[in-house]
C-alpha cells in the first residue's frame, strides 16, 4: 500500500515499513556469523518473528530444514516472493506462542529484533520461553535479542534518527500507566509522513535471565551484541543465549 497517502494517520504497525523494510532493517551478516558458532548440529533453525525472512535465507544453505513465523502477512508475501525457489525453507504466518504445539525440533531458534518485547506480560514470555524448550534439541540455542532497557536513562526515550537513502525513520517511547512502553515510528518519505504505535515489555536484562531459568534453561549467556563483546549496562544490545 502506498506510504502517507493520507498525512500523520495511525496505521497497523508494519502497514506503512513493509514496502521499505529491508532498505531501513538490511540484514547484518554479525547475526548469521553469530548463530552459526553457537551450534554443531545443523538439521533445524527456526527464526520466530522473522519478517521479510532474510536471515532464513542467508541460513539455508547451512541447514536441513529452515522455518520463519510471523504474524505480519504483508512481510511474510515479500519474503515468500523472494524465497519461492528455496525448497527447505518453510514460512509460517503463526504467532510466536503457538510454538511449544509445533512438531519442528530445532538446534537453533532465535528471536531478533526486539520481537519478544511485543508479549504483553512476563508470564507472557515465561510461557514462550518453555515453549521454545520443548521444541530446542539438546546442546541447542535458544537467542533473544532485545533492546537494552538497562541502558536506557528514562523510559520515555527518544532513539537517534536513521536516515537511509530517501528515508528518514524516528523511534520513541514514552511510558503506559501499565508498565509497558508505547513504542512510536514515524517514516517520511518523498511521498509523505505515517505514524503508528504499538506496546511494548521493558523487559531488562535481570528479568529476561530470571524468566529464562524459570523457562528450564540453567545456562544464559549475555552479549552486548552480535559482535560477542560481553553485555554491560551500556551495550547497544541485550542479546542471550539460552541452553537447555
């Protein structure tokens, strides 16, 4: 659909990245780099949240069977287009907490991208991490990238703008009377100017660690990144690595 038709409107949160979202999220070749050394076995990868699937496609090549959900259509329809021809590639428009009913094993999942924020509640995401588990082979991983809110000074926050190409995206939040954060983006384009906002979980670094072991996971590792630099108040990043 065509972007700021109709100026400062709310729309559905992807409605209006979905035609840019690969100019403004390229992929970071740090994050197939990463996952692939944490694993020996290579029979399964699955990637919950995975958008317009480009680390599925940078994956397959290393994997038996390859699976991306998303709850977005509208980036599952890119993906699929560009995918068509990847015979072990399989892309499901499925909600991250049907996982524990999926028969796929995997020696690897992850969930980049600030995607476990968008779970409503810390039991929310207690209940995805056990499902993930029982699906994770043993010597598995399990990566959960967040931002990192341990970093962040105040939660009403304003991120630094990106710019790219004839692009220009903004990023806020600003704090809910329930806990959770209300996470806005702002796209300009030649072509106009579109909002929209969605919740979010400030899940920090302690709470994601703790949830984690409640999970069954007794070894998490943290990162500051894909850059395997160890995680610190400061860091860009949250990234954990879960081990059954």
């Amino acid at each position: 659909m065509p972007v700021g038709v109709s100026k400062d409107k709310d729309l559905d949160f992807y409605a209006h990245l979905r035609p840019h979202y690969d100019t403004l999220f390229p992929l970071d070749r740090a994050r197939p780099e990463f996952l692939l050394s944490l694993v020996r076995g290579r029979r399964g990868f699955l990637d919950l949240g995975c958008a317009t699937a480009t680390l599925c496609d940078s994956m397959v090549a290393d994997f038996e069977a390859v699976q991306g959900w998303d709850l977005d259509a509208g980036l599952l329809d890119i993906a699929r287009r560009r995918c068509q021809n990847l015979s072990n590639l399989h892309l499901e428009h499925r909600d991250l907490r049907e996982v524990a009913k999926s028969p796929f094993h995997a020696d690897l999942v992850s969930c980049l991208g600030n995607t476990v924020v968008h779970l409503p509640s810390p039991e929310a995401v207690l209940s995805f991490f056990r499902g993930v588990r029982r699906i994770l082979k043993r010597d598995g991983a399990f990566v959960v990238q967040t931002v990192n809110y341990d970093g962040l000074a105040c939660l009403d926050h304003d991120f630094p703008v990106m710019e790219r190409e004839n692009l220009r995206f903004e990023r806020s939040y600003r704090a809910r009377p329930d806990g959770r954060l209300d996470f806005t983006t702002v796209l300009s384009t030649p072509e106009g100017r579109s909002q929209a906002t969605t919740a979010q979980l400030p899940l920090r670094c302690a709470e994601l660690v703790e949830l984690a072991r409640q999970a069954g996971f007794p070894a998490v590792t943290l990162r500051g990144g894909f850059s395997r630099r160890a995680w610190n108040p400061s860091s860009p990043a949250t990234v954990a690595i879960l081990r059954r």
